[in-house]
C-alpha cells in the first residue's frame, strides 16, 4: 500500500487452514534488492518502508518457517 509521502506498508496476513492466526516465526519481504525480516506477532507481519518510485515494483514475501509450519513465498506487485 503507497501513500502520498512514498511510503509502502508491507504486510502479510498468516493463518492455519482452520482460521486461527500464525503467532511465531518471521517474514522475509524483499523489495528492490533490499531485504527486512520482521516477526510474526498475532498473525500479522508488516514493515513500512520509503521508495522512490513504488509503481509496479515486485515485492517478495517469504515466510521462513519454525520447526511446526513450512515455510512459503508470495510474489506480487505494488500497487
């Protein structure tokens, strides 16, 4: 999500199959080459950042996984 000012809040949502939030572990957003890991806390990960120009730029989120949960990768564009 950009705002006027250039800033983009990364967040992922984290659920089980059953709807109950994620509460461990930590994401990986990557964006323009550059990486933050942030934790997990009630299902939620999110870091806000500045750029420049957001428009269109791919953005990775991977969820790194913990001894219980799989890790995974969502791929997608700013918007």
């Amino acid at each position: 999500r950009l705002d006027a000012n250039k800033n983009v809040k990364l967040e992922v949502v984290l659920k089980f199959k059953i709807g109950d939030p994620v509460n461990e572990g930590k994401v990986k957003f990557t964006v323009d080459g550059k990486s933050y890991t942030v934790k997990v806390k009630d299902g939620v990960a999110s870091k806000s950042i500045k750029l420049d120009n957001a428009n269109s730029k791919q953005y990775t989120a991977t969820f790194l996984g913990t001894k219980n949960i799989n890790a995974q990768t969502v791929t997608g564009k700013i918007a």
